[in-house]
C-alpha cells in the first residue's frame, strides 16, 4: 500500500475541484485527514478512495503519473546535486544506450552548475563501477554492457565538440590505456578535461603496449603521459620495468608519468616511483596544474 500523504493542493487536482473544497471537506469530516503540528491538512490514498466510494463518484483515485513524480524528485536532485538520486536515474539512462539522451542529460547537468570533473568523479565513475559489478555477477550480459559503454563514448565525444576550451598551451599529453584492457571511457575524460585545460592531446586509446608510449613520448616530447587500466596486467613484472623506464624518459625532459585505474593498484609499492597516482579526476587535473601552470593556480573553473 502506498503511504504518501497528500496535500489539500494535490488532492483538489486530483479530484478536479478547489482547493478550499476540500478544506471545507476535511473540516466537516467528509474526508478524513490528518493535521500536522503546523496545522496542514494531510489525506491518505486509502481515505480518498473512501470518500469517492461513499460518493459514487466513479472509480477509485489513481496516484498521479509516478513519472511526473520521479521527474519531480530528479529535478530536485539537480537543484541539490544529489547524487544518490541522480546515480541511479543516470545508470537506467545508460543501459538504454541511448547515446542522444545520454547526452542531453549531460547538458542538464551542465545546465544545474556541474562541472564536468563533478560529472565524471561523482555521476559517470559510480555509474560505470556499477556496470562492471553488474556484469560481474551476471545481471547485466556482455552486449548490454558493451552496448552501454559504447553509447557513453559517443555522447563523451558528442559533448568534447560543444565545450569552451582555452586556448591551445604548449604543453602536451599522451593518454592512453595498457595492453589487453578495452575500458577507455576513464582515458577519454581525462582527454577531454586536459583539452578544456589547453593542452595539446595524443590519445593512443585502449589496448596499447607500452613500447608505444615510448614511440609517442619521442615523436611528440610531450609533458605528460597518462595511463590507466582496469584490469590486472598479465604479466606485471614485464609492465611495471616497461613502465620504470617510460619514467625515466620522461625524467629527462621534466615530464611527469600519471597512472590510475583498479588494475594497477596491486602494484602500488612496486610503481612508488610514478609521479601521481590518478585516483580521481579532480586530484589528477589539479597535479598537472600545479606543476605546469606558472601561476601556481589549482582552482577548479567551471567548464
């Protein structure tokens, strides 16, 4: 049974009279309510009902279009940024791999002074760790999830096209994701937040090995290199030596090695010698602009 309590308001919309009506109604005890400490009315769905079936007035009252109420509680969400109400409403919009909605729901928050880095650290990253539980244990199949994945990365690169971005810096960056690991959704963002940044972007994308950090490193001379990785590398001694001498590379020319992701956490004492360890996004952009940007400014702009 629904417990909602309803207002005189609601209640004169829902039966299609005024308000005062059902005021009149409540305090000659035509329809049972209940009065708060404050002294407003409250009616409860089974007294209504009551009240339209001693009446004849027809059929019995129907609760208003839940999705109109839903619509209500997620616009309030917004206005509060919160999360607990947004993440779910965005996980459903997700696995309809719907890429347009996805991406005017990303503009509604925009529009609610989101940042982009709040988008991706508090809605996207909690939404894609849900995903990942969900095909681990079987509730959602692999093309669901891949279908899912695919709709974001559009929608990310639908909304890289519409940001303001600052203008281009000499300073560039290498971001990409270790050999055998296909989740580049987390390397996208941070593409995306260093080009708001002004900064110069080489994007190797999913699967890479690290000899092909190295080709880019040379052929660019970039400042920066960015890897994640959300699975365990097969052979992680091999990688973390790859890894070793990708630093000391970039060592010779002031560059700094970023690394995140799940995966590579088991490997945290043996990587000690990384610059930054990417635990979220807003940590990760306020490394780089403390150590590139002249001013010593971290503030976060809103994008």
């Amino acid at each position: 049974m629904d417990n909602r309590l309803f207002s005189s308001k609601e209640v004169a919309e829902m039966l299609g009279v005024n308000e005062s009506s059902v005021k009149r109604w409540a305090d000659s005890h035509k329809i049972a309510c209940i009065r708060t400490p404050g002294g407003h009315r409250k009616f409860k769905l089974s007294d209504l009902n009551e009240y339209i079936r001693a009446n004849n007035i027809g059929s019995v009252l129907k609760l208003p279009d839940s999705k109109e109420f839903e619509n209500k509680k997620l616009s309030i969400g917004l206005q509060y940024k919160d999360h607990p109400v947004i993440i779910p409403h965005f996980f459903d919009l997700t696995m309809q791999a719907d890429a347009s909605k996805i991406f005017g729901f990303i503009n509604l928050l925009v529009l609610n002074k989101y940042t982009y880095i709040e988008f991706f650290d508090f809605i996207l990253s909690p939404v894609l760790h849900q995903i990942g539980e969900n095909w681990a244990t079987g509730q959602i199949s692999v093309d669901e999830e891949h279908a899912a994945s695919s709709a974001l990365y559009e929608a990310l690169i639908r909304i890289n096209t519409t940001i303001i971005k600052r203008p281009k810096r000499n300073l560039k960056a290498i971001i990409g994701v270790l050999e055998q690991d296909l989740h580049e959704l987390p390397a996208k963002c941070l593409s995306i937040l260093l080009e708001i940044e002004g900064w110069q972007i080489h994007y190797l994308g999913a699967n890479t090995p690290i000899f092909s950090f190295e080709a880019a490193l040379k052929k660019t001379g970039a400042q920066a290199i960015l890897i994640s990785s959300i699975i365990h590398p097969v052979e992680s001694e091999k990688m973390v030596a790859g890894l070793k001498v990708l630093k000391q590379q970039l060592s010779e020319q002031n560059g700094v090695l970023i690394i995140g992701g799940p995966g590579l956490l088991g490997q945290f004492k043996q990587l000690d010698f990384v610059d930054h360890w990417g635990l979220n996004y807003r940590e990760t952009i306020q490394f780089l602009q403390t150590r590139f940007n002249k001013s010593g400014d971290v503030s976060i702009p809103v994008f």
